[in-house]
C-alpha cells in the first residue's frame, strides 16, 4: 500500500496552516475529485485529490462543521455545523447558498436527493432527559422542513428515482419520500430467517425464525398480526400454503407437521410420523393431501383430515444433498449426497412422482460443485440447482440435460427460488442475493444486504416483490421493475 496524496503538503503555501490533529471531519465527492474537510478552527476546505492541491476555503461559520454531502452533480456541499445549522456551498464559485436552522445538537450524516431539490438530515436530538431519534428531509435552498422520519440514522441514501430514502440505524428502513411512511418492513425475529412465503392474496407474508417463532405479517402495515412459538427452523425450509390460501403448513420442535388455519391462528390439523428433519413440505392440488420429505430419510403423502399417511417413498440415496418439492407437491426432487471434495461430479438427482411413488426423471450435473438448493419452474419442465461452488444449472426435465448455466455472485447458492409466473429466478449467498432472467440467465437485479448469510426468499404472487430475510433477522422487500421485459 503507498501514499497517493498528501493534503499536509501545502502547508506554508497557499493553504492555511493544519496541523493533523485539528482535522476531524473528511467527506469526498461523488466522483472522488474532491475532498472536504473540517476543523474546530470553524474552518471547511476543499482539495483536489488528485493534485493534493488546496483548492479554496469556505468562510462564514460560527461553529465547526462534522458533517459534510456533495450533491450528485458536484457543484453543491452541505456541511452540518455545532451550531445547529446546515449551510450550503457552491463548490466552483465558493458562495454560500443556504444556511438554515435545524434544531438538531448531533447530525451524523447528510444526503441530496438525486434531483439536488431535498436533503435528508439524520441524527439525534436531546430533549432535556434523553437523546431522540432525529431524522428530517428539507427542502432546499428555501430551508423548509418537509417531515420528520421517526429513525436514528448512522447512514442515509436516496433511490435513483428519489422516491424512497433509506436509512440505517442499524437495521434498514424505507421511508416513502412524498408521505414519509415507514415501507422499511418486518423486525421481531431474534435470529436468522430461514422460511417465507407470501398468502396467496399477497396481503399476508409468514416467516420462520432461528429465534424458534413463526410469525404473521400485514403487507400493507408491516405489522406483525401474530406469532406461535416453539416451532424448530433450524434448517431451511419451505412453508406451504393450501391451494385456496386458507391454511398453511409447517414443521414443529418434536418433527411433526402443523396446518394452522390462517383467519384463526388455530392449529387444525397435526401429521405425525417423521422420525428425521424435515426439509420441504407442500399441499397437492386437491387441497386434501400434502407431501413432505426429509433430506436424509423417507417422503410421505399424508391425508390431512384423518392424518394418515397414504404413502411412504423411500429414499432413492439413502440420505442426500438437497431435497425439493414442486410447489403443488407433485414432484420431488432428492440429490445424492456427494462425500466426494473434487468439485468433478456428476451429481445425481432423482425426480419422483409423489402421487405413484415412482421415479420419472434422472438428471446430473457434471463438472460443478454439489447441488445446495433447488427449485422446480411453475411448468414442472425445469430443475433450478444452485451449487456450493456458485453455479446455478437449468436442467431439462424431459431429456435430463443440463441447458444452461450461469454464475451466481461470487458465494455459494444458499437458497433459490423461482417465481409465480416462472420467468424469473432469485439466488441468495453469503450476503449476496441477485435476480435473475430464468430463461436466458441473464442478471437483472444484484444486491448485497442483510450483512451475512440469506437463508430465505420468497416472490410475492404478482412477481413484483421479492422478499429476503437472513441472518440479521431482518426481512427486506425488493421492487421488480415491470420494464425488465423478462419473457
């Protein structure tokens, strides 16, 4: 590592004289040609940072700044003073353009709207006893205050259509920039989320929880509507809804299967009979039967009114790597457990007729890693598998081919799953998660969130909204823009 610039080197010419320990506050450009910085001299200078050279003073100030943002297009600073005032700077005339009053005693970050029209003010406030959360967006250079955004905020940025403002208080929120609401969503888990799924009227979202809850989401509000404890979400899983969207099923501590009625909250229904984990569960279509499977043990079909299981399959493996059912319970895929280190294969996967018992589909992957989630298309005509190694191959189900593959973003494929209308797939990673054209593999969306590992993601039924929860126990909700022209 070397020393590409050296700001201390003017001293004696024309910049004034600094001494290290007098700057405190440093912010750059957008585009990285210029650093602001600030000093309890009252003091805001602005450098080249390719030059080092100083490149003028702002004057004019009461108290230090320790706050600074530069607009998008570079002409404009903001810088937070001691004094409870936010001053604007044009940065090629060196004028003053605002100076407005913001009753806030700790400003910890500033941001312009994409439009430069708003800038958004997060800190605290000290009200006499405490210190309060303290966000607002202002509009400039008139300095009225728009509204309060009820947040601490240690980071904020706008969205390119400056629609949402997101702030990190060390969990993230999404507030609507026109009425201020809170869009930013769920928090209660106390741990990793590792199951959604949405009702299918996509008003409701579930969740399973490491913190051993499953817990009931309002879409429109974000508030949880209710929560059952004692429920073991140790593995990933899939939560299962019935065809008509009253009813939906989901593991329990001692491996049994729970179907709760989702007006009511109450249990209706318990299938016992599992002995190992229970990987994947779905109803079949008539509404009345629903199909389980272990990842390392048999699969049953169940008659859920009398809760007698209509049939065993065994295992085709013995145990296996990853075990999927198609949505409407149907199909089941079971990939060989490999003990295999080389990333070589071929992998095996066996696809099975849940309603006959009987295998209809052999296919591998070859020359990858092992197969560490999958997901069928709506169609049933395809298998999704994302790998170890950070594949994810498109495997045909009538000729047991491999059509495509693609790589994912830069960790393993934890979880992947496909959406409603099947022209879309999600892949999330090791703090990665992407969006994904399910026929071409092309990448449309690519984001790093939740700090860690994601365990679960869920399409909303009308294929835009993409939920994501992880290991930060937090649940985030992602737009899918219409104009992606996925076909």
């Amino acid at each position: 590592m070397k020393v590409v610039g050296n700001l201390a080197s003017m001293i004696g010419g024309p910049a004034p004289e600094l001494e290290f320990w007098e700057i405190r506050f440093l912010a750059f450009s957008a585009d990285g040609k210029s650093i602001a910085s600030g000093s309890w001299d009252k003091s805001i200078n602005l450098w080249d940072t390719k030059s080092s050279e100083w490149v003028r003073e702002f004057f004019g100030l009461k108290q230090p700044a320790f706050c600074f943002a530069f607009s998008d297009d570079g002409k404009t600073m903001a810088a937070a003073c001691t004094d409870r005032t936010v001053r604007g700077y044009d940065l090629v005339k060196g004028t003053e353009l605002f100076n407005f009053a913001i009753g806030m005693q700790s400003v910890r970050c500033l941001a312009f709207s994409r439009d430069g029209k708003a800038l958004a003010v997060g800190g605290a406030v000290w009200n006499g006893a405490k210190w309060m959360p303290g966000a607002a967006l202002w509009k400039i250079p008139a300095g009225k205050r728009i509204r309060d955004l009820p947040a601490w905020s240690h980071c904020m940025a706008f969205t390119p259509d400056d629609k949402t403002l997101v702030v990190c208080d060390g969990a993230i929120h999404l507030f609507d920039t026109a009425t201020g609401e809170n869009r930013r969503p769920l928090t209660g888990h106390r741990n990793t989320i590792q199951g959604l799924a949405f009702a299918p009227d996509g008003q409701t979202l579930i969740s399973e929880g490491g913190d051993r809850t499953v817990r009931y989401w309002n879409m429109k509000t974000g508030k949880q509507l209710r929560q059952h404890d004692g429920y073991s979400v140790t593995h990933t899983t899939k939560l299962a809804f019935s065809p008509d969207g009253t009813q939906i099923a989901h593991r329990t501590d001692d491996r049994k299967i729970v179907i709760r009625d989702i007006r009511t909250g109450k249990d209706v229904h318990t299938l016992v009979g599992h002995t190992g984990v229970i990987y994947a569960v779905a109803f079949l279509p008539d509404g009345k039967s629903l199909a389980s499977a272990e990842r390392d043990g048999p699969a049953f079909v169940w008659n859920i009114a009398d809760a007698s299981i209509i049939r065993r399959i065994a295992h085709p493996f013995g145990s296996g790597q990853s075990v999927v059912l198609s949505a409407d319970g149907t199909l089941l895929a079971v990939a060989k457990r490999s003990w295999s280190t080389a990333d070589t294969g071929p992998f095996l996967i066996d696809v099975l007729d849940t309603t006959s018992g009987k295998a209809v589909a052999k296919l591998s992957i070859d020359k990858s890693s092992a197969p560490a989630a999958m997901a069928f298309s709506p169609d049933k005509k395809r298998l999704f598998a994302g790998t170890y190694g950070n594949a994810v191959c498109i495997l045909d189900m009538q000729t047991g081919k491999e059509t495509r593959r693609f790589n994912a973003h830069g960790s393993g494929v934890q979880e992947l799953t496909v959406s409603p209308d099947g022209t879309m797939l999600a892949t999330g990673g090791h703090g990665w998660f992407a969006v994904w054209d399910a026929k071409t593999g092309r990448r449309c969306m690519e984001h790093r969130s939740h700090g860690h590992s994601i365990f679960s993601l869920a399409f909303s039924p009308d294929n835009r909204t993409l939920a994501t929860g992880g290991a930060d126990s937090t649940i985030l909700f992602w737009d899918i823009p219409k104009d992606w022209n996925v076909d």
